[in-house]
C-alpha cells in the first residue's frame, strides 16, 4: 500500500492542471489535516489562540489542490507556520499525542530549499513512507526572521532508537548531510535552552 500511494502522489498532477475525465480519487491511508498559525496573538491572549484547523484530506487529489493553491511556504507571511498534522492531533505541547514527545528540526531557506523540503516530506508523511509512520504527529513550516526552519513532531521522545530511525530517514528524504538536532517537547516547556538537542543523526 505504501509503495503505491507514494507512486500516485508523485505521479498525480496538481489540481490545476487535472483533466475533467479523472478517475475516481485516490484514498489516503488515513486522513491528514492543515493547519495555520500567526504566532503572534494580541496581547494577553493565550497560546494557540491564533492557531487554526484549516482544511482536512484524504484524497491524492485534495492534497494537491490544497498544497497547489495555499500551503507552499513561499505563500508564508513572517512570524507564520503551516502545520500538516494527523487528523484528530492538534500541532500542541497539550494535545495527548504530542505531550511525551519531541521533534526533529532542520534550519532551511525559503528562497532555496524550504519549499522543496516541505513538499518531499508531506509527500513522505501521507505516503506513509516512514517505518515508524505510527509514530509521527506531523510537520511544522515556519517562516521566522531569524531563519525559516523545517520540524517533525512524534510522539514517544524517549525511545532513542525509534527517534533516530525517523531522524536518519527524514535526512535521505530531504536531501540533507547536515546534522539535525531531536528536541523534547518537556525540556521547550521548561525554557531549558541549555539544551541542544537529546538526539542528533
């Protein structure tokens, strides 16, 4: 199943440019969500208020569209973040799929590599290429700055050896030789910014 879906995602053309004649959609594995983020509410509100749900797929060509239309990174505003998440897991510390977790982050350049990044891991993540896609909560997009930057979230951050799979896979799936840094959730909570990263590949 796998292998094939990844196939049809690659090889399906962008909503725009699919003729009237198509078969009929192709199903995902299970559904995906869209997310969008200003990252800087008004003051005195909490976080995530500006964080919002919004569009659900499960379709190759759904994906598309939405991808084609609205959530390239080049579309991204500053201080912005798209989130492609699991459907039922909101992108947050709180949320019970993420709350023991972490995240794998690479440093990227909107200008240069961040679209290409972005769209070779959501075709990875609703493909189900990763072995330990049971694992993965999803991607975050942010336009920052400082640097735009790339982070994969999963769920269970002390299990070293399920971490570093997905690190080392992620890696051959962007194309990076760079070292990229596993982060947890609890050490962010606390402001720990003495640390760097638990895991490194």
């Amino acid at each position: 199943m796998s292998t094939e879906v990844a196939a049809e995602i690659m090889d399906a053309p962008p909503a725009n440019e699919a003729s009237e004649t198509t078969k009929q959609p192709h199903k995902l594995e299970r559904k995906w969500a869209f997310w969008f983020d200003t990252t800087k509410p008004k003051q005195g509100a909490a976080w995530g208020s500006t964080l919002k749900k919004a569009y659900t797929f499960d379709t190759v060509e759904e994906f598309w569209c939405l991808y084609d239309q609205i959530f390239k990174p080049s579309k991204l505003v500053g201080n912005a973040d798209f989130h492609l998440f699991k459907n039922g897991i909101e992108p947050k510390w709180e949320d019970p799929e993420c709350a023991h977790g972490g995240k794998w982050t690479v440093s990227a350049n909107r200008k240069t590599n961040l679209e290409g990044m972005w769209l070779e891991t959501l075709m990875a993540l609703i493909g189900e290429q990763f072995d330990e896609a049971d694992e993965i909560c999803g991607v975050v997009a942010s336009a920052r700055s400082r640097g735009d930057k790339l982070s994969l979230w999963t769920r269970n951050a002390a299990n070293e050896s399920v971490q570093m799979g997905i690190g080392r896979k992620w890696k051959d799936i962007i194309d990076i030789t760079d070292k990229i840094n596993y982060s947890f959730h609890d050490d962010a909570k606390k402001d720990n910014k003495s640390n760097r990263g638990r895991y490194s590949v």
